[in-house]
C-alpha cells in the first residue's frame, strides 16, 4: 500500500467556450479557452440575442431561424448548494404561445454546466409539431489541429464485456452516434457517459439523464471542431393546452492538461458531490450487504422457499460468525404467490403480487426487519412494480393503469397516469412504512421500448416514453422524500438503467447480471464502471482473494453460503474487513493501469490504481488470469512524486519494501 501520494492533478475551475465563426452543423458554436466563471458562461451563452446551445423544429421550422425573436428572460434562482450557480431561461413564441424555459446550472469547483428543458403550451389549441430536438446542439473547436476522440463504453448485457471502456479516434467528416438497446438506458448498446478529447489535450465529460432511448452523436466537422448532439431518439410531437414536457438532462464537465483522467476523475467527484443521493447530508459510502443464503434446493428459486424462522435464524448466524452486514437484503420470492413449494408460481411470473405471502411470513416482513435492526442493520427489500404479470393483485384490480403490447404477455404499470402514480406512491409507501424497510430496490426486466411505442398516437411520438419516465422520478422523489433514510438500489436486469438522473437518485449495487460470481468478468466490470460512476457493488460468493478482490468495488453483496461445507468462517471474516479497510479508496480518485483496449479475455492481466488524496495514501490492484503465461505486469503509476520514497505492503501476505517515486 502506497503511503505518501502528491496530488498532481489540478482540477481547473472551468474551460469556458468563446464565441467563433457559425460555419459548423450546429446551432450553436464556441470555442475551448479558459473561463471567468460558469456564471458568466451561462449568462452569455443563454444572453437575449443569443442562439442558444439547444435547438428543436417547429412546424418544420429550425429554431436557429426563430429562437432568437421569442421573447426572452433570464432569472438567477437560489441555490442551496455552495459554489452552485442556477439560472432559469426562457423563450415564449409571441405567435403561438409555445414556452422553452431552460434550468440551468453551474458547478466552480468542477468546471460543469448542466441543462434540462421544459417545453410548454401556453395557448388555448394545440402547439406545433415539435421534432428533431436537440438538448445539446453544440460546436466545440479548438486552438490547434488534429484528431479528437471518443472515450465511452458498452452497455449492460449481462456479459463478461459490460461496461467495457472504449476509445477510439473521430476522423474528420465522421460520426459516431450512440444510443441503447430497447427503452433502458444502459441496455446492451451504448453507456450514456463520455469524454469528448480534443487534439490539444483537453475535452469534455459529458453525462445524460434520461431513463429511455435517448441518442447522442459526435460529428467531426474538420482536424478543429467537433459537434455534440443528444436527445430523445423518437420525438415528434404536438402539445395539447397548457401541456408541458421535459426532455433530457445533460451535463458536461469541461477539463485540460493532457490526460483524460484528469477529466474522468473530476467527473467521478462530480457525480459523488451533485449527484448522490444524501442521507444526512452525507453521500457517506455504498452499503456492504448480505443475503439470505440463496441455493435451496429445486424447484426453490431466488428466495421462494425462504421462511420467517429461517430468515431471522440467518440474520442471527450471520452475528455468530462476526460478519454482520450494514444491510440484509431480501430479494425476490417473498410476495404472494411465488412459494416455490405450493406450485402456484414463481418469483418472476408473479410480479404485480405486492402483498407478502402469509404462509411463509405469516406476520409480515417486520419481523425480518427486527431482527436486522437488532444487531444494527439495515433491511432492505426488492420490487419490481413496472412489470405487472397478468392474474396478479396489480393487474385484476386496476386493468386501466395496464399498458401492453402484441408481443408480450406482460403489462408495464403506466407510471405516466396521474392517478395509477399517486396510488402507488401510496401503496408501496404504506407497505414499506408497516414492514420497517429501511432502504428499497428496484427491478426491471423487460423491454420497455416496445409498450411506449404501442401506446403513443398519431401525432403524439414520444409522448409515452416522456410520461413513463417522468413518473419514474416522482415516485422515486417520492420515496426519498417519505423516507429520509432511505437508499434506492437501483436494478434493472442487473445495470440497464444507469444515467445521471438515476444516478442522483440511486446506487446500483447489483451492477450486471452477469454470471454469478465468475470473477474475470467482475474485474472487467469494475474496471469499466470506475471511469464514470464511483459507487456501484455486485455479489461476491467466495472468500479467497482472489474471488474476493474480483468483486471488490464502492459496495458489494455477501452471497456465502452459511449452512453448507464451503468458505471459512475466518476467510469470511478476513474479506469483511479488508472490504472495509479498500472501501474508501474507491471513492477518490482512478486510474486504469492495463490499458483502454478489451480485457475480457483469460489470458490477460488487468490492473488499477486508486489514489486517495484525502491522505496520501493509494493502493494498487492487480489480476493475472488463469490461463496468462506471463509471470510480471509492468504499468506506470499514477499521482506519485519521484522525489519520494514510499512504503509499498502486500495486503495479502503482508511483506512491506520501500520504493522510490
């Protein structure tokens, strides 16, 4: 372990972006130099007179012929967070009424802007036809010539490759467009965090929130410029009387000096100050969980077989060993229905059961919750609410919130009803409130693309989607609100719904749905997700060392056995510990030492480096896989002085040398 780290990297207040000639695709064009301040940024790139960095059709028309004669206003609005400059921007069409107001922030200490539009219809008919919306329509260029980049990665297919960083080069007169696969917004196809590089080493992080099909592309205009697009991939649509809709968040994070981590790793403090949830004012750190000892017997599945005795029974072994999770986590099976032993069904076709079988848990889930609380633990609980299967509590009682396809038996619960919003709002609020769950997780597994094509009208593309997703945030505002406390773990067939907005709301801390407990794959998966997002967790099913640092991440999920022949008690007691003494390291600052290329095979080394600048210390975690033939890794590090010399121990057998910088 690394004792005495310099911190060498400066975190530029900002990059601001000057005005130069319009020659490019986008609406709007600026150029990377150093700022004042985001202040002075946002009051001149949303000034009256101004085209702004987001444009839209209406009727047809480009808002670059039309945006800069609305009329125009710009509020500052108090912040509650220091060093945080908000502003409220808006355009109205004299003619018809149409509203764009634009929520603007900015960030000093971090160099980043962030907008959300809303757009509103102010008239007594229905509006134009809005289409073709960019949120960010944006010509960046620099100083000097040559190639820029793209640093962004996969999404989440459950496989060995999720998250898996890639760069590659932007030619001049090419695009890259990306988006994900079927609704979700870290599906299988594109991860909805990048960094923009420049030719002169510097560029912009750029994050989306939005829990759908959302696109961005990077088009290089010549070896100077590049231009930044996102939105909604389907939107063509009209409002009706005083309707209004929101669109995506972005955010960028603007950086220089030569090294993309200088970027990546001032956007990962970013998302840890701006866009974690707070308990207590603190983001504090990402639970260590514990399970309920999965593996019973077929035809048993998730936990189907699972009882009251047996569960309070395993919290207790779990304070008998010494390996008392902060959280205990039940998961699926525990709700009407699913009792694997009673044929009825299981955890996955009875969804839409919100009501806790009273045959195995004949007092409810309280008891659980006791138990948990009595050795200082949390409890927490999965749902999955979306998902509603037909002959279910959900689905009999309510078929009007049920929207559905031709091409699934299931319903998708329309959260973009008023009324089916506020009812479950209620409901699970009430649920969690009698049962004392502590923190909630949600589940999704299905497509959701397909339910808000079906439902939209002529006319009225996107409307589903934007209704569906604006839901989804008042009930998780909802939640938190109701419960202070409380920490949303947020799943989607493993990590499908990762972006900024769940993320300002949630932690994934089952980040993949990846093969269980296969270890190379894990590597891979922390090894991408550090890039961009500092806390996510997933299960770690052995005690060696090497399962155990496979695993190893911001958060993680104990899946030991405790009732069979397997691990040691000690060896379990050992990675608890030396969970908690890493922990902290993942949320500072990252460095991946084995390259930005796929490391997904069994052939490979694959390491990284943390540095912890809050005490100058770091660590250093390295894997060489089974079937690698090569003895030795050599890697730089990162962040340290070589005028120094510093104390290097091996936390596994515990020799310690000393190394100069």
């Amino acid at each position: 372990m690394i004792t005495s780290l310099k911190q060498v990297l400066q975190i530029f207040i900002f990059v601001a972006l000057l005005s130069i000639c319009a020659e490019s695709k986008a609406q709007s064009s600026q150029r990377i130099a150093y700022p004042i301040s985001v202040d002075k940024w946002i009051t001149s790139t949303f000034a009256k007179g101004k085209t702004p960095p987001f444009s839209f059709q209406y009727d047809g028309k480009n808002s670059a012929g039309f945006i800069r004669k609305w009329k125009h206003s710009i509020s500052p609005i108090e912040s509650d967070c220091e060093g945080v400059v908000r502003y409220d921007v808006t355009y109205i069409d004299p003619v018809s009424g149409l509203e764009v107001k634009c929520e603007v922030s900015g960030f000093n200490e971090f160099g980043a802007v962030e907008w959300v539009l809303h757009f509103t219809n102010k008239s007594a008919g229905n509006s134009g036809q809005i289409t073709h919306l960019k949120c960010v329509d944006l010509t960046m260029q620099t100083a000097s010539t040559g190639e820029f980049q793209l640093l962004h990665a996969k999404g989440s297919n459950g496989a060995r490759a999720d998250f898996m960083p890639i760069i590659e080069s932007v030619p001049a007169g090419d695009e890259l467009t990306l988006s994900p696969a079927h609704g979700r917004s870290s599906d299988t196809d594109a991860f909805p965090f990048f960094n923009i590089i420049t030719p002169d080493g510097k560029g912009a992080v750029v994050g989306i929130g939005w829990t759908g099909t959302w696109m961005a592309s990077i088009a290089c205009n010549d070896d100077r410029s590049v231009t930044l697009n996102t939105g909604m991939k389907k939107l063509d649509l009209h409002l009706y009387p005083n309707e209004s809709i929101r669109t995506p968040r972005v955010a960028m994070l603007f950086w220089q000096g030569g090294d993309y981590m200088t970027g990546q790793n001032a956007f990962r403090q970013f998302m840890l100050t701006h866009h974690t949830h707070k308990v207590d004012n603190d983001y504090g750190h990402a639970p260590l969980c514990g399970g309920f000892d999965w593996g019973d017997p077929s035809p048993c599945n998730e936990y189907s077989c699972l009882t009251e005795e047996y569960a309070v029974a395993l919290i207790k072994r779990h304070k008998q060993f010494g390996i008392t999770p902060e959280v205990f986590w039940l998961d699926a099976g525990w709700y009407d229905g699913c009792g694997a032993l009673n044929a009825r069904g299981n955890w996955y076709n009875m969804v839409g059961n919100w009501m806790v079988d009273a045959e195995r848990f004949p007092r409810g889930l309280k008891p659980l919750a006791d138990a948990a609380h009595s050795l200082g633990a949390k409890f927490m609980v999965w749902f999955e609410p979306e998902r509603v299967c037909p002959g279910t509590l959900f689905a009999e009682q309510h078929p009007e919130w049920m929207m559905s396809t031709s091409t699934s038996k299931h319903y998708l619960y329309n959260l973009g009803d008023k009324q089916a919003l506020d009812w479950l709002c209620k409901y699970i609020g009430n649920f969690i409130e009698e049962n004392a769950i502590d923190y909630y997780r949600q589940d999704f597994n299905m497509s959701i693309a397909p339910y808000w094509e079906a439902n939209d009208t002529p006319g009225r593309v996107g409307i589903s989607e934007i209704r569906h997703i604006e839901g989804l945030y008042a009930y998780w505002d909802y939640l938190l609100e109701r419960f202070p406390g409380m920490v949303i773990d947020n799943c989607a067939s493993g990590g499908r719904r990762k972006d900024l907005e769940t993320m300002s709301r949630s932690i994934p801390l089952w980040r993949t749905d990846y093969s269980y407990g296969e270890p190379n794959g894990y590597q891979c998966h922390t090894y991408g997700l550090n890039l961009f997002l500092p806390l996510h967790g997933t299960g770690i099913y052995k005690s060696d060392y090497y399962s155990f640092l496979s695993g190893m991440s911001g958060a993680a999920v104990m899946n030991w056995a405790l009732t069979t022949m397997g691990d040691r008690i000690g060896d379990m007691q050992r990675a608890v510990s030396k969970f908690n003494e890493l922990r902290p390291y993942y949320m500072e600052d990252y460095y991946p030492l084995t390259g930005i290329c796929d490391l997904t095979g069994d052939d490979v080394w694959l390491a990284y480096q943390l540095n912890r600048k809050s005490d100058n210390s770091g660590i250093v975690v390295a894997f060489r896989r089974p079937e690698c033939g090569v003895a030795t890794c050599d890697v730089q590090l990162k962040g340290l002085d070589a005028d120094k010399n510093y104390l290097v121990r091996n936390i596994i057998d515990g020799s310690q040398f000393s190394m100069s910088g």
